[in-house]
C-alpha cells in the first residue's frame, strides 16, 4: 500500500505565487525514481478556514471532544489521511503567513510522529519562515522534520513584483531554479520522508 503524501501549497493570497511554485515543486517530484509515495497536492485556501473559531482545543480532539464546524472537519479528515507532508510556504513580514499558521493550528492530533518537509520562498527564500515554520512543527507539533531545508529565492528585479502583485513565476526565477541546488534538495528531502516512514512503527 502505497504511503500518501500531501504537497501543501500554504499561501492563501489572491493572486498568489505559490500555486506555481508548488506546481514546479511537484514536476520534480514526478522525476523521482518509482517508489511507494503517492504525492497529492492540497491547498490551504481550498478549505476556506476561518481564523481557528472551534470552541474546543485541537489536542482534545478527537479522543475528549469533536469539532464543531464543517471546515475543521474536512481540513482534519483530509490531514489525517496522509502519512507524511511536505509544505510549500511564502515568506511575509518577516515569518510565517498567517494562513500557513492558521491552518497548521486547527489540528494537532493529526500530525504527531509524522515526517515533514518545508520548502519556502521569496525576495530571500523565505529563510525566516522556513525555520519559524520548521521550529513549530517539530517542538510543538512533535513531527519529525526533514534535515533539507529548501529556500527559493525570487530573481532580483521584475520577477520579484511579478510574483507579488500578479502571482506568477517569472522566467528569470525559473532559469534560477532549474539551475540551481533546489531541485536535488528537493529530492533529498523526499529520502529523508521516505527513511522515517521506513522506521518500526511504535
């Protein structure tokens, strides 16, 4: 039975960059060996989450209390189906978007124990959240995080607007990309998934 893997495109922006990014994510994912990883993509702003508005803590659920709203219930049963994840994130401000954040929060019996990956992007890859989002998911979340961190840095000029203001990947960052150490990282990244889905389970 193959292990599933969600791709989660974490920005909720219109228009948003990170639809393209993940996408370009995704084609590497494709030139992997064939193996026992079936990776879907997902995407926060699918399912339309409200600021956390459950009258329950997440950690009590669903072993103390259940969920209340239709959102939290669907973001949570489609979170529990897969068995390791790997998040495509922007950079705002200096952090995590608050979407992003929002969404990992909602739920918190869903991820334990489980491997994660975090690729980030923007005008300097994203290096902040990147590590904001990684600290979170493994001291809080108790997930085992993936030791490749990729960062995707914009190229500098007019493809850093495009994708600010239009939400598009602009050929210059592309050219970047392709050439440079992300996609291998990329790939690293899934090993890593891979060996701790590997490990006995508890």
């Amino acid at each position: 039975m193959a292990n599933r893997i969600a791709l989660i495109t974490g920005s909720t922006r219109t228009p948003r960059v990170g639809s393209d990014v993940a996408s370009w994510v995704l084609e590497i994912l494709k030139t992997r060996p064939s193996d026992d990883l079936e990776i879907e993509p997902i995407a926060i702003s699918d399912y339309n989450l409200p600021v956390f508005d459950e009258p329950v803590m997440p950690a009590m659920v669903p072993a103390m209390k259940q969920f209340t709203h239709e959102h939290s219930k669907k973001w949570s049963a489609k979170i529990a189906s897969f068995q390791g994840y790997i998040f495509v994130v922007p950079e705002y401000n200096g952090s995590l978007a608050g979407g992003t954040k929002n969404a990992v929060d909602y739920l918190y019996n869903e991820w334990p124990g489980k491997p994660v990956a975090v690729i980030s992007y923007g005008t300097k890859g994203g290096n902040r959240a990147n590590e904001h989002l990684c600290w979170s998911l493994e001291n809080v979340m108790k997930m085992k995080v993936a030791a490749t961190k990729v960062m995707l840095a914009f190229a500098p000029g007019t493809d850093i607007f495009a994708a600010i203001n239009e939400g598009v990947l602009g050929e210059d960052t592309l050219k970047l990309w392709d050439e440079g150490a992300g996609k291998q990282e990329i790939l690293n990244q899934v090993e890593e998934i891979k060996a701790v889905l590997a490990q006995p389970k508890d």
